[in-house]
C-alpha cells in the first residue's frame, strides 16, 4: 500500500510490504521538497510491518533534521 506522510517539511511517498526470505520493507521517496531532495530514497526493514515503517521514518527524520 503506498501512502504520504509530511516529514520535516518534505511530501514522503511510503510502501510497505513482505518480501519473502527477508521480512517487512519500508521504502520511501521524496517526492516534494527541495530540488536537490526530490527522488531521494530511504529503506528500512524488520520483522513486521509496524517495525519497518517506523524505522523508515526515524531514517527519514534523521536525515532532514
């Protein structure tokens, strides 16, 4: 499922699915903010869904902060 979260100012398109072998993965991607950040992509994983999109976010709140 893909959804938008704001983080820090930034428009974040997020998916989360299971992928065999491997567990939850979390990706997002910047798709507005500065010129310079949009397309920037962030990937989390763990072994549920809540986990991984969590991470994914403290990734992406880390990294604009």
């Amino acid at each position: 499922m893909l959804t938008g979260e704001r983080i820090h100012g930034r428009l974040v398109d997020i998916e989360v699915g299971e992928v065999p072998g491997i567990g939850w993965v979390a990706v997002g991607i910047v798709t507005h903010g500065l010129s310079h950040e949009q397309g920037m992509r962030f990937e989390a994983r763990a072994t549920d869904r809540a986990e991984a999109e969590r991470r994914l976010k403290m990734e992406i709140e880390a990294a604009f902060a």
